[in-house]
C-alpha cells in the first residue's frame, strides 16, 4: 500500500520529523520504503536515508509499506509529516 504524502512540517523530513518516522518505520514488522521525485527510494527505517532525500516544506513524497496494519503506520507516518 502506498501514499503520496505532502511534507507540512516546518523542518521538512530533517531532524526531529524524520528521528519520529524512523521509530515508527523501524517498529514496523514489514517493508517502508520513501521515494522523492528525482531521488533514488530508500529504506524508510534509515534515518540516513532519509536525510539523503533532502525533502523540504511542501514536497510530495510517496511511502510505500507492507506488511500488517500498512495503512494505520500510512496515518501514523503521515501526522509525523503534516501535523496540521
């Protein structure tokens, strides 16, 4: 299952966000993968990854997560991201 997700967050996907989304993602007994337009995906448990995607306020990524319970950790990932 995968989602387009619109980053709201002040910082983007750095620091304190993306610290929240890899503990969540790590938790997950299934696969979390990040992709951002023109980068590479990478593993959504890796904070390193994740900061290699550089995602600023106002990009669209897309989570994709398999696994049990794929959309409840989609809703968990996406307040992280747009805690509107």
């Amino acid at each position: 299952m995968e989602r387009a997700i619109t980053v709201a967050a002040t910082a983007g996907l750095h620091a304190r966000p993306a610290a929240e989304f890899v503990r969540l993602a790590s938790a997950h007994p299934g696969a979390v993968e990040v992709r951002a337009e023109g980068r590479p995906p990478v593993d959504g448990a890796s904070i390193l990854g994740l900061m290699t995607l550089d995602v600023d306020r106002g990009e669209t990524i897309v989570v994709a997560v398999d696994g049990p319970e794929a959309e409840a950790l989609l809703d968990r990932l996406e307040a992280i991201l747009d805690p509107g």
